[in-house]
C-alpha cells in the first residue's frame, strides 16, 4: 500500500509564538477506501458528519490568527475524526471506547453502529493516527527549542444539546467550556481565557467536555508545556446541525485572538 499523503496541515507562524492552535474535529473528508468500511448509507453519513463535525472552527482559528501579533501556528486535521480521532489514545485507557468511540470509532453519535462488528482499527491507526501524533510531537518541539515553551491550545465546539454519546452531559453547558489539564493548564493560561471570552457569554469549566490535549511524550512530565480546551457551544456561531457560520463567529475569533495575544505576555 502506497503511503497516504498528510492527513493535516502544520501552517507556520511567527518564529517567537509558542502557540500552536491545534483544530482536531473540523473537516468532513472522508477517503474512499475508509469511506467503504462504514456502515451507513449516504443519508445517513452526512447526518452523522453533521453532528459529529466540530463545524467552521479551522475557519474559525484561522480568522483568530490573521488577528494576533505575533502568529501562532496552526495545526488542522484535514479528514474527518470518523477515519480516526486524533485525541483519544488507541489502548483501553481511553473512557471514550465505552461508547465506540476510542482511537477509530465504532459507533455514531446516536450509539448505531458506524462499522462492522469485528472491525481491526490497526491499519486505521498505522495510516492515520501515528503519524499524526508524531507530527504533532514534532510540531510542540520545534515550539520549545524556538521559544522554551509550547502552548497548545485546542480549538472545539459542541451541541447545545447534548448528544447520546456524550458520557458527561448532564451538567452545564456554558457559551464557553474551557477544558483543562491539572499538570499543563497553568493558572495564568485559564484566566487570561476567561478574560477573553467573558464578552462571548462567559465561560464554564470542565463542562460539559473535559481535560486538554498534550502529546503523550510530553505529558504529564514536561512543565513547558502548556495546555487548554476551547470548547465553543455551536448555537452561539453557526446554524445546528452542520449549517453556515453566522455572526458570532468572528466575535469568537476575537476573542481567540486575545487569548492568544496575551500567551506572550
């Protein structure tokens, strides 16, 4: 099998930013050959893509960027976390495979089943996931031999309604949800992001989604780098489920903006 092109763009930004906006959950694009190992009729696909696509944020980042001296860099996920999620771990420590939706899903945003029973993820894993994550390891070390530090912060956004899927979706679900981490979400990084986002409706913490991504070779052992969630409920920029951006989106982007502006200092 020929090696699969990039699954993800790294967009450089200013030599001095620490900043990597990492957006995991935005595109739709699903290869032929995953595509055939689904489950759903096309109907039902784009319903399922609808819901389960974090809708406009790489537009979203990008608008933010344009925005920030300097630029932080950019990492995006070109294909849809139906071919594999980038931010879960493909092993059992992940809680999310107790609803199929581990490293490469099993199950839809509905709990119907998205791929057969007896589905091997290994090649998904091998094609997709790993170098993706190398990628992104490479991407926080380059930020750390530059500037000494490395703050990703991730870009999501959610239902206003919670989902079947979701395991903790009982609680709030503020305009806002800043997911963090207790070991790479410092203070500082948490109230420079309530301070940005206070005009978008406030900010809620750790809910209804949690925790913040950081590259396995990193956590939990490397304090320079730094992590945060930006989970942004998606009533408040676009048209649910799956419709066009509306005119929170750019208030959102400069509120991003000034989470990001303010990291340097």
């Amino acid at each position: 099998m020929p090696p699969a092109p990039p699954s993800f763009h790294l967009l450089p930004g200013a030599g001095e930013s620490p900043v990597i906006l990492h957006v995991p959950h935005s595109a739709r694009e699903i290869p032929a050959g995953v595509r055939a190992d689904l489950v759903l009729d096309d109907a039902e696909l784009t319903r399922e893509l609808d819901h389960i696509t974090d809708g406009h944020t790489a537009e979203l980042a990008a608008e933010a960027a344009q925005l920030c001296v300097p630029t932080p860099w950019r990492f995006v996920n070109r294909l849809s976390r139906l071919v594999v999620d980038p931010e879960r771990f493909p092993d059992e420590r992940e809680e999310m495979l107790a609803v199929g939706m581990g490293a490469v899903y099993t199950r839809t945003t509905h709990r119907a089943a998205l791929r057969a029973a007896g589905h091997d993820p290994a090649p998904l894993v091998d094609r997709y996931f790993r170098p993706y994550a190398r990628a992104m390891t490479e991407a926080v070390a380059g930020r750390l031999a530059a500037t000494g530090r490395a703050v990703v912060i991730d870009v999501h956004s959610y239902p206003s309604t919670p989902l079947p899927y979701e395991l903790h979706g009982t609680g709030p679900r503020p305009p806002v949800c800043l997911g963090t981490d207790p070991f790479h979400t410092p203070p500082a990084l948490l109230s420079a992001a309530r301070e940005a986002f206070a005009p978008c409706g406030g900010t809620g913490l750790d809910t209804p989604f949690g925790g913040a991504y950081v590259p396995l070779e990193y956590y939990g052992r490397e304090p320079a780098v730094s992590a945060l969630m930006v989970e942004i409920r998606r009533d408040t920029y676009m048209t649910e489920p799956g419709g066009p951006p509306g005119p929170g989106l750019s208030r959102l982007a400069s509120a991003l903006a000034a989470l990001v502006t303010a990291v340097p200092r």
